[in-house]
C-alpha cells in the first residue's frame, strides 16, 4: 500500500511539474502569435515613434529642455525596441518555428534578436535583415542620445546650482612651497 501512495505521490508531482514548465511554453506560443498579429502596426509604431524623434530634436537643442527631450528620447528607444523584439519574433518563429523562439528567449530574452538575425541571414531576406538593422540603430541611437541628453541636462542643473550657492570655503596658498 506504501509503494502505491508513494507512486501516486510521485505521478501527481510530475503532472504539477509539466503543469509548471507548460505555462511558459503556453506563454511563447502566445507571444510567437501575437508577434506575428503584430506585424501589421510595426511599421505604424515605428512611424510614429520616428516622428516624435523628429519633433524632439528642436526640444533637445534648448539647454533648458533638455531633461524632458532625454526623457522622451528614453520612452522612443523603448518603442524601438519593442517593435525590433516583436519583428524579430515573428520572423523566427515563420521561419524557423516554435524552437527557435524557445532558444532565443532562454539566452537572456533579447536571443530572439540573434536568432531572428541568423535566420534572415540563412533564408537571404535581405530587406528583413535591413529592418532589423533599422530597428536596433534606432533603438541603440535613441538610447544614446537620451544617455547624452540626461548628462547635458545634468551638468546644466549642478552648473545652475553651484551658481546659486557658492561656497564658503577659501583657499588660501601655503607660503612655504
């Protein structure tokens, strides 16, 4: 009787165990889908997200808006990435399938874009592999000129700050050197 609740002990822990490793399957499946439904408005969010680039470059020229130019530079970036991971999902998994996807999200998330890339490279979709560059300059571009611009507004900001409080600490030289 032991040996038979031990063995129904153990059946039900490896029923719980494929229950747990099938919902992120479950959840690949449904990324890999909605990547591939998410094909048709990419290139309307990379419009948009290029135009609001455009329309901050005169924000990001004024010293004094600066800060809100890095900021929205920042939330640009993420729009390009989020259209360069979902682009590159959808293309590994159309022309590779669902193992592909699986080995792109295990190495660290972000696989999916070198998996996506070796698979354009592979299949000769030169125009695919194009976008791709596209979309990761204009994700790794934004996400340095926001870098740039945070650092600019910073600067401004301790610059502006050390002029309304100077220090009261005088230097004086030793006579003996």
């Amino acid at each position: 009787m032991e040996k038979l609740k031990s063995a129904g002990g153990m059946a039900a822990g490896f029923l719980l165990l494929l229950v747990f490793l099938s919902i992120p399957i479950f959840f690949l499946l449904g990324a890999a889908e909605f990547s591939v439904w998410a094909l048709d408005w990419i290139p309307g969010a990379f419009a948009i997200a290029l135009g609001a680039c455009v329309l901050l470059m005169p924000v990001a020229i004024i010293p004094a808006s600066r800060g809100l130019a890095a900021n929205l530079f920042s939330v640009t970036s993420l729009a390009f990435g989020a259209c360069l991971w979902l682009y590159t999902l959808a293309f590994t998994y159309l022309e590779w399938g669902m193992l592909a996807v699986v080995i792109g999200v295990m190495l660290a998330g972000v696989g999916v874009i070198f998996t996506g890339i070796v698979a354009a490279i592979f299949a000769g979709a030169w125009g695919v592999l194009g976008n791709m560059a596209l979309l990761f300059a204009m994700f790794v571009g934004s996400r340095f000129l926001s870098a740039w611009l945070a650092h600019l507004a910073e600067q401004r900001r301790m610059r502006e700050f050390a002029h309304k409080t100077p220090s009261k600490v005088t230097l004086t030289r030793n006579s003996d050197g």
